[in-house]
C-alpha cells in the first residue's frame, strides 16, 4: 500500500516494559514502516523499545536515522549501526532535528521523556508551528490513562475538541499508519524547525 508519508519520527521507552507485547509491538512496527518503504527516524539508542524497534527495522531492509545528544553517546546508549546516526549538542537540538526530518510522530509506551517528546510535538502542533499527524499505538491500552487525560482536558475548558481530535490513537499499527497518512501535510514555509522552536 503507497502512503505519502517518507518518514515517521518514533518516540519510544529506553526500557521494554513489563509486557513483552511492547516489545513485539516495537519490532513488528519497525518490520512494517520498512516495508512500506517509510524511514524511521529515533532517538538512536539501542536499549529498551528503541534498540527494539530499530534492528527490526534494519533487519526488514528499511532506513533508520537516529539523532542523539554527544552526553548520551558518552554513556555508549547509541545505535552505531543504523544507517544515519546524528550526533547534536542537546536535547532540544535532538528534538527539533528529529521534527524536522519527519512527515508524521507516533509515540509506542515508553516513560517521561517519551511523554515529553509527545507533549510536545502536540502543542507545537497546536500552535500551528507544524501541521504533521501525531499518533500513538496503544500496545495494551498503555495510553489509556493519557487519552482519559486529554479528554478531561477538554470537559473542563483547557482543551479545545479540535485540538484533542488531532491526537490519533490506534492498538493497530497498519490502522495508525493509515490514519496518519490521511492527516499528514507539509505547509510551505514551516521549516526549519529549528528556527522556529
């Protein structure tokens, strides 16, 4: 199946969790970006769902950039054999790189820094700085929680409906990736990133 989506940027844990569903998530996510033919661009460490998610996709034939701050490469956590390893100065570099150079986001379960980064790319989105789908798969109803969130938030006038309608969420990665290519759009002028973040 062709999308329009060329690369999807992936946020996910250091760790594989309690369940090995996230794991198998990661891995078989991985297997079908490759063979749609979509890059895969992470945080490019090879621990935990990360390193998970990234040999799956290597191993399938696909493309895998990973960007990274030099402190964590310090600590021997990146990947050395995706295809494009990136080494930045910061986190916030890492982000607004990682942004940059993708068509979509999905977060897979994962801890604060994988909420961070989601939180974020939805409020840049919300502040119309990008216009790319964010996503997350919902491996054993991991954002369940974060979902009842975003809907409180709106109940209560924090939130407008538009706005949490434009956090997709799917358990099914094939459903996902479809969702996110409907959504997907690249706005003249909103980059680079960097710039504007």
């Amino acid at each position: 199946m062709a999308t329009s989506l060329k690369s999807i940027c992936v946020f996910c844990g250091s760790s594989v969790g309690a369940r090995l569903e996230y794991a198998a998530a990661a891995a078989d996510f991985g297997r079908l970006l490759a063979e749609r033919g979509i890059r895969v661009v992470y945080g490019a460490g090879n621990v935990g769902l990360m390193g998970v998610l990234a040999d799956a996709a290597l191993a399938a034939g696909g493309e895998v950039i990973g960007v990274i701050p030099q402190m964590l490469v310090d600590r021997e956590l990146a990947h050395r054999r995706i295809t494009d390893l990136r080494i930045v100065t910061s986190m916030h570099e890492r982000k607004a790189l990682m942004a940059e150079l993708s068509d979509a986001f999905v977060a897979l379960p994962g801890g604060l820094g994988t909420y961070e980064e989601l939180c974020e790319v939805l409020t840049w989105r919300q502040l119309e700085i990008h216009h790319k789908s964010v996503g997350c798969l919902n491996v054993c109803g991991y954002f369940d929680p974060l979902i009842r969130i975003l809907d409180h938030a709106v109940h209560e006038g924090f939130l407008r409906a538009e706005q949490r309608g434009s956090f997709l969420s799917s358990d099914d990665a094939e459903e996902l990736v479809s969702l996110l290519a409907k959504g997907a759009t690249r706005a003249e002028g909103e980059f680079p990133l960097r710039e504007i973040i």
